[in-house]
C-alpha cells in the first residue's frame, strides 16, 4: 500500500467520519470498530454521495457455534473452523444483562453486518472471499486491502 492512515474518533458522529473521510481521501476504509448499529449509520450518512470500499471487521461471536460454546442455545456443538458459510446465532444482542460488560446493550456485529450489506449504494465491499476457514487459514485483512488494488486506506479506531 503507498499510503495508510489511521484515524480515531467518534464513530457515532457522521461529522467526525466525514471530516477524516475528506482529510484522508480513502480509496478504502477498513472499520475496527462497528459494533452498533448508530456506527454504520453513522458512516453511511458521512459517505453520503460518495462510494468508498468498505472492511468491516467481524467477530467470532457471530456464529452458532458461540452461542452452543456460551450456553446460550443447547443446538448441536458446530465444526470449526468457522467459514463464512457457517450457521450464523440466532440469538441476537448477546451481550445485554451481562454483568461487567458495559457495551452489550447495544452490541451485535450480526445486525451491523446485515445493515452494512443492505446498503450498498454508499458502501461498496471489496471481494475477498473468505478470509478465514481451512481453506483460506493464512489470508488476512492486509492480503484483502491488497488484493483489493487500493492506494489510499483509511483505518477507523
């Protein structure tokens, strides 16, 4: 990559992305932090008249098998490696009334996920595949970026 920028701010604030989205002019933005769905709104309104290539990270908490490995459902334990085909929870916000989290109330990486994807007409994924699984164990986000041909990349902390 020629050029890379790592920003913090506040990801509920469409104002603070779309200042370091003009300060930065990203040919991809690679979210670390979506963890509501305020922060994906939040993007989609900063990007607003714009297309930008969109990373956004996911969690392991996911997928079924976490929600069998917590206890939270008593379904069959699901074979790992997870892969992006894998049985997704059905339980969402799995966080909420658990105590000394202080983020779970609103937390859930699947809604973020489902909410990103329906909006594509101001994000734009680039075409990794899967980046993990028995398949792919050694592709990472930065092999992604890569392959993706972009030369500008913004990071969101």
């Amino acid at each position: 990559m020629s050029h890379y920028a790592e920003i913090q701010g506040d990801c509920d604030s469409p104002d603070a992305l779309k200042k370091a989205i003009e300060l930065t002019c990203p040919d991809m933005i690679i979210h670390m932090i979506a963890m509501y769905q305020s922060h994906i709104e939040a993007l989609e309104k900063a990007l607003e008249g714009q297309r930008i290539k969109l990373l956004l990270i996911s969690s392991v908490d996911v997928y079924k098998g976490f929600e069998v490995f917590n206890k939270l459902s008593s379904a069959p334990i699901e074979p790992i490696p997870f892969t992006e085909k894998s049985p997704l929870r059905d339980i969402r916000f799995p966080y909420r009334e658990k105590p000394g989290i202080n983020f779970g109330y609103y937390y859930d990486k699947i809604l973020v996920e489902e909410i990103a994807c329906g909006r594509r007409q101001s994000i734009d994924f680039p075409n990794c595949g899967d980046t993990h699984g028995a398949a792919n164990h050694k592709k990472s986000a930065g092999s992604c970026v890569k392959s993706s041909k972009c030369k500008k990349v913004c990071q969101w902390y």
